[in-house]
C-alpha cells in the first residue's frame, strides 16, 4: 500500500510540474489559453495582475469539493493535491523565460507540455482542472458525454479569451487546447493500445492455436451456434496490440479466409494473465546433442 502511496504522490507532482512548464514556459507568455479552469485562471491574472497559481488555487477549490460529495474521497484528495502542486509550481516557474515567442510553435509545444502533465495526473487517479468534474457530472445526468461538455465549456471559454488577448490569439489557444486534450488521451491510454479482436470461424481450434504460437496471447474459446448446422462454428476472443493487429488479420486469413473478424479498442486491460510467451521453435539447423 505504501509503494502505491508514493508512486500515486510522486507521479502526480511530477504531473503537475510538467503542466506549470507548459503553461509558463509557453500558454502565458505569448497571452495563450489552456481550456477550462486554467483557461478562466489565465485570464483572471491578465485582468487583475494577480499570480496565476492564486486563481488555479482558489477556482479549482468548489468543484474538488463538488468531486468530494460525488465522486469520492481518493479522487478528491488526489485533485487537490494536483491543484496545490500546479499554482506552487506556476508561481516557481513565473520568472523563467519564454520558450519561444512564435505562436504557433508555442501552441503546440505548450498545448503538448500540459496535456502530457494533465495526462498524468489523471492516469493516477486526480485532475489537475475542475471543469472535468462538471463534465463527467454532466454526463450522469444529461444526454452530453463527458468529451462533448468538455468541447462546450472550452470552447465558450477560450472563445470569451478573444475579448481579453485578441482573436488572433484565441485561435492559437484553440489549437492549443486540441493539442493538449490529444496528448491527453495518449498519456493515459498509452500509445501501445490494447485492441479485443472477436473472430467467428469453423476453425476455431486451428485458428486459436495459431495466435497462441504466432502472437503468444492467450484466447478465450466461445461455443456458439445459430442451429444444429452450425455446431461446428466457435468465436475466438484474444487481447492484441495495435502493432499486433495486421498480425492477427494475417493469421486467420491464413487458417480461415471465411472467418468473420471484429477488432475493437480496449481502454483498459486488467491482469497479468492475458499474455503468455511464443513458443520456441527449435533450429531445423541444430545438431542433435550428443550423448
């Protein structure tokens, strides 16, 4: 418990402190916006000539509240945490000098930066903004995921930046924003994705065989039939990676061209045992030991 303790601190300030670089090293300097509660941050300091670490602070604080009552003790202590470590370490960083002063190069890189922080942080169980905890309230209760109130807020956020830094500078920030909420998701779900891949066939066995010693993954063997004729049909359900998955098409094409192939995305995989190791195969060219 103790190492799950440390790795979940550690990974949330290293998180955290990756996002204030994006955001001082690149968003704020040039008078570009992140979404959400950054975003609303950002402009607030511009307006008032306050520290920026003082808005994220005290902005974020209803809605980790708000994510207390809802969502639970864990992820609210998690986001605080997030939050507190996020305007420390923006107010650290304020002094050091811009990256780059290009405003496309500081979009990308800085939208980069954050949503590669952000992506931490929520990997390990907290948020670094609270509008995300509107979103996925949002989501229980209306018929908006979680991604479309999130587009909505940001969207009239960064859009209202416009009257504060300019329009041309709102354009940046969007670009920003859709930079960041991509490396987002890459964080968290990692680029090595996990696919499910659902395969009907009449050689179930002989197909099964073939992942198992061509891909080395496990298969979970499904007995299904329509009617007394198709008895001899089975369904084949195995784990793959994306660098897998032309491998796994050629496999069955090879064992059965007839067999009827799905392959979905799987965002989360749990437990150790879905992989097992290739066999060997033994060297055609290899003398036989002597005795």
């Amino acid at each position: 418990m103790g190492i799950s303790i440390v790795k979940r601190v550690s990974s949330i300030v290293v998180g955290a402190s990756v996002a204030a670089i994006g955001l001082e090293a690149f968003l704020v300097p040039n008078s570009l916006i992140d979404g959400g509660v950054v975003g609303i941050s950002i402009v607030s300091a511009k307006l008032l000539g306050l520290p920026l670490g003082l808005f994220l602070f005290i902005l974020n604080l209803p809605f980790i509240y708000l994510g207390y009552k809802k969502l639970g003790k864990r992820f609210a202590f998690s986001s605080l945490f997030g939050v507190i470590m996020l305007s420390v370490m923006t107010v650290v960083l304020h002094s050091i000098p811009a990256a780059t002063s290009d405003l496309i190069l500081a979009a990308i890189f800085g939208g980069a930066i954050v949503g590669v922080g952000v992506g931490i942080v929520i990997r390990y169980g907290g948020t670094l903004d609270g509008a995300e905890i509107i979103a996925i309230l949002i989501d229980r209760k209306t018929p908006f995921t979680v991604g479309e109130a999130v587009m909505f807020m940001n969207l009239f956020i960064i859009g209202s930046a416009g009257l504060v830094f300019g329009w041309d500078r709102a354009m940046y920030s969007l670009v920003a924003y859709f930079v960041a909420f991509k490396l987002i998701d890459i964080t968290v779900e990692g680029l090595d994705e996990s696919k499910s891949a659902w395969i009907v066939t009449d050689e179930f066995e002989k197909v099964g065989q073939a992942i198992k010693d061509g891909l080395g993954r496990k298969v979970t063997y499904v007995n299904a039939h329509n009617s007394p004729n198709d008895a001899s049909k089975g369904i084949i359900m195995s784990v793959i990676t994306r660098i897998e998955e032309q491998q796994l098409k050629t496999i069955v094409q090879e064992c059965d061209p007839k067999a009827f192939v799905v392959i979905n995305t799987a965002h989360e995989v749990m437990g150790r045992n879905f992989v097992i190791r290739p066999k060997k195969q033994k060297n055609p060219f290899k003398s036989p030991a002597l005795p």
